[in-house]
C-alpha cells in the first residue's frame, strides 16, 4: 500500500510539473518575442539602424562631447571661436537628428540658439570666403 501510495504522489507531482512547465513555456515564448519587437522598436527611435544619416547623429554627438571645451569657454569668457568639427556637430544634431537632445546634455534653449546662430553664421562667412567674397 505504501508504495502505491508513494507512485501515486510521484506521478501527481510529475503530472503538475509538466502542467505548470506548459503553461510557463507559451508565457516565456511571447515575452522573448515581445522583447525582440521591443529591440526593434528601439533601434528605430535610436536611430540605429544602418543608415548613414543615424551615423551621423551618434558621431556628432560623440563630436560635441569633445568639444565641450571649447563650448565652456565660447560661454564663459566670452571667446567667439568654435572649431568647423564643433560647429558642425552641432549643425547636425539640431537639423538633422534630435534637437531636444541639447537638453539632455545640460544646454538651456537660449543657449542652444546662440551655439545655432554662431555656427550658421561661421558656415555662412566660410562659404563666402571660399567664393573670394567677404562681406562682413
């Protein structure tokens, strides 16, 4: 009797494995593929993907890192230079990628539109010395 008894719990607890293993494994599949929709997902609002426009963000925000000497100094002594590299890093991140990141790396709007217009107007007064023009 005891050992019926003893088979008899084993298989009942064999039995509940199994069903609590089937219901685990369908849960487990659909978060593994929820995860993967989730990866994707976010390489797209990262920009990710392999397009070259995307490169061009993460580089120019790796670019404006290092520069952010010469960003400190352009604000706090009152220097007018910011190097071709800096300026356009800056160019590309606020018209081609995520303008809102300057806030997320501690620069306030106001200061993000004078980093803009000197970077525009340094664009704009190479380009007119490059054509043998200069109009100041």
């Amino acid at each position: 009797m005891a050992t019926t008894q003893y088979s008899l719990n084993n298989t009942i607890l064999l039995v509940l494995a199994l069903v609590f293993l089937a219901m685990a494994l369908p849960t487990s599949m659909a978060r593994v593929r929820n995860d993967h929709d989730d990866h994707n997902e976010l390489i797209s609002r990262l920009k990710l993907d392999s397009s070259s426009s995307s490169n061009n963000c993460w580089d120019s925000l790796i670019e404006l890192q290092s520069c952010t000497t010469e960003v400190i100094m352009f604000f706090l002594n009152g220097e007018t230079y910011l190097g071709p590299s800096c300026c356009q890093a800056i160019r590309i991140i606020g018209k081609q990628c995520w303008p809102a990141m300057f806030g997320t790396i501690g620069f306030t709007n106001q200061e993000v539109d004078v980093l803009q217009d000197y970077c525009d107007d340094q664009q704009t007064t190479t380009t007119k010395t490059l054509h043998g023009k200069f109009y100041s």
